[in-house]
C-alpha cells in the first residue's frame, strides 16, 4: 500500500495559471496536482491534493491527516503570514511538513516575509516556481526513507 500523503493550498491559489502569470507562473492547479500525483507514483506515494479559501477547513483537512497521511505539503497562502490557527493545528500533526511557496516571498513586500507555518515546518520551499511543489514531494520521500 502506497504511503498517502496530504497537498495542501490556501487561498486564491485555485486562481493559479488563470492571473497574475508574471508571478504564480502558467500552470493550472489542476495541472500541478497531476504532477505532484504522477511524481508520486514513480516514489511509491500517493498524493491527496486539497485547495481551500477557508482557514478553519485547512484546519480541519491537518486534523484529517493525523494518523492517515504520512507528511504534508503545505502552501498556505496569505495564511501564512497571519494564521496562529494553522500552526497550532500543524503542531499536533507528527509527519514531515514542507511548506511551499512559489514565489520568492523574501523579494517580495516585508509582511510576506514572515510566516507562522516555518515555525514548524520541516523544510521550506520559495521561489522555485510551481515546481516546489515537486521538490517538497522529493523531500518528503526522503524523510520517509530515512
Ligand atoms: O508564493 C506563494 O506561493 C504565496 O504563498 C502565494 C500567496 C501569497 O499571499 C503568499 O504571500 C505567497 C497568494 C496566492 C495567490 O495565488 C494567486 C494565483 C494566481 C492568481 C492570483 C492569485
């Protein structure tokens, strides 16, 4: 049985491909789920992709992978830089976290530079593009490894 593990996007993220080009990139994220899933298959994981604009249902979904997903991928979003919630929620989970961010978020306006989630992440990802979202799944199988 393939190891399961939780993709999880923040807000406005499903605008990903649709505005904002010159920033988030092309892709759809439709488009990055498939490939996080099929990076997945050749690492032996499986991959469960979940987008919300509700803070409190990417709170409930980290509750979810307790005890069914073995890490997590995590692009909060503007949550990020505002959200006590998800961290909490994140610190009762016990798998690996990536957080990921597409952008380069330390180039980029100075409430972007801090984010509560890298307070219990185990790696973070920024401004490699949508293909973080690879790196993170690489990372995860890793730490899985080990
Ligand atoms: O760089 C990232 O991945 C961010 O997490 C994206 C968030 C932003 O608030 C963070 O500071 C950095 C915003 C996501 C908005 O996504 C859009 C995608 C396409 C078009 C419009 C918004």
């Amino acid at each position: 049985m393939p190891k399961l593990v939780t993709l999880l996007n923040g807000p406005n993220l499903n605008l990903l491909g649709l505005r904002q080009p010159e920033i988030y990139g092309r892709e759809t994220l439709e488009d990055v789920a498939a490939k996080v899933s099929d990076l997945g298959e050749e690492l032996g994981l499986r991959v469960k992709a979940l987008q919300s604009n509700h803070e409190g249902q990417l709170v409930d979904w980290i509750h979810e992978a307790r005890g069914t997903s073995a890490g997590i991928i995590i692009n909060p979003g503007a949550y990020s830089h505002t959200s006590v919630a998800i961290l909490d929620a994140l610190n009762a989970y016990e798998g690996p976290v990536i957080e990921v961010h597409i952008s380069n978020i330390h180039k980029r306006e100075a409430f972007r530079h801090h984010s509560y989630v890298s307070a219990r992440a185990d790696g973070v990802i920024a401004g490699c593009g949508t293909e973080g979202y690879l790196l993170a799944l690489r990372r995860i199988a890793s730490l899985l490894k080990a």
